[in-house]
C-alpha cells in the first residue's frame, strides 16, 4: 500500500510543481489536491491501524502512518487556499511545522534521534529532501519569498520523481529499491 501513496506523491507533487511555477493553477488543481489528500489519508489511517510496516520496524507504521497524514492534510489545505482564494499563508506556516517533523523523521532514519526506526540512509534523504520541500513552501509563500518560486517549483517536481517514483519505479521492476 505504501506504494500507491507514493505514487500518488509523486503524480500530484509533479503537478504541484507546474502549480508553483504558474504553468496551470485554478480549481482543477484544487480538484485533484483534494481526491489525493484523501486518498493518502485514508491509506495512512489504514497502514497505520494494521501496523502494516510492522515487519520492517516496530515504528515504520506509525511514522509511515503520520507522514501520509502531514502530506494529506498539506493537498487538501493546498485545496482549500485555492477555492478560498486567499494567500496560501496558513499553508505555509503548516508547512514550516511539517518540515521540522519531516526533518526529525530523518533524523530518526539517520539513527541520529533514537535507534527505532530503520537505519537506512535512503528513506533519511527521502525525509530530509521532504523537509526542505516544506520550508521552500513557506519561504515562498509564508516570507514572501517570490523570487524562491521558479527554484521551489522545479526543485518539487525533481522531488516528485526522486523520493516517489524512483522507489515505485525500482520496487516494481526490480522487487526492491536502494543504492
């Protein structure tokens, strides 16, 4: 299942990305932000009540589990700040605490905060990459930071295909993924 959220990832982060960059934005955008948060989120409530990571690590379910649900609830606030119109300033201060909770999460998978999760460099990176993803959002759109949106935009979309697709991607044709 933790297959499907990150290709969902991956899809609506390359769309957020062309979003970023002004390429296409209004309604659809807010459309699609929406059907995947809650798909995201459902199947975040789903790995995280059937502990279905539990063979990897007795805590991969729960952070599995609550990064699906930061991302979920970043695409439907991403939604909502497009119906309403409005500034994208609440999602940008969201995504300020998400980056310090992506960022621990790695932390974590560095084995540089607690010894619970997995040592695996790969899923740190992953983390880390999502971390700075968050506080480029609210460098752009919580300080004002225009001049940062050319470099956001493009900096999501290489996001999209390098923490999402690529383990999708390896997982499918080679069973597993890693370096």
């Amino acid at each position: 299942m933790i297959y499907a959220v990150l290709t969902l990832v991956a899809l609506i982060l390359f769309c957020n990305g062309l979003l970023v960059l002004g390429l296409f934005g209004g309604k659809q955008m807010a459309v699609l932000n929406v059907g995947v948060g809650v798909g995201i989120g459902v199947m975040g409530i789903v790995i995280g009540f059937t502990d279905a990571l539990k063979a990897v690590g007795p805590t991969q379910s729960l952070v599995a589990a609550a990064s699906c649900l930061v991302f979920a609830l970043l695409y439907i606030l991403l939604a909502g700040e497009i119906w309403a119109g409005s500034d994208f300033k609440a999602l940008a201060w969201y995504c300020l605490i998400g980056g310090i909770f992506m960022f621990l999460i790695g932390l974590g998978f560095s084995h540089l905060l607690g010894k619970t999760l997995i040592a695996s460099s790969q899923f740190a990176v992953f983390w880390y990459m999502w971390a700075v993803l968050f506080w480029l959002f609210w460098a752009v759109w919580g300080l004002g930071k225009a001049s940062w949106a050319k470099f956001t935009g493009f900096y999501t979309i290489f996001v999209a295909f390098f923490t999402a697709l690529y383990p999708v991607i390896a997982f499918i044709t080679l069973g597993r993924f890693g370096w």
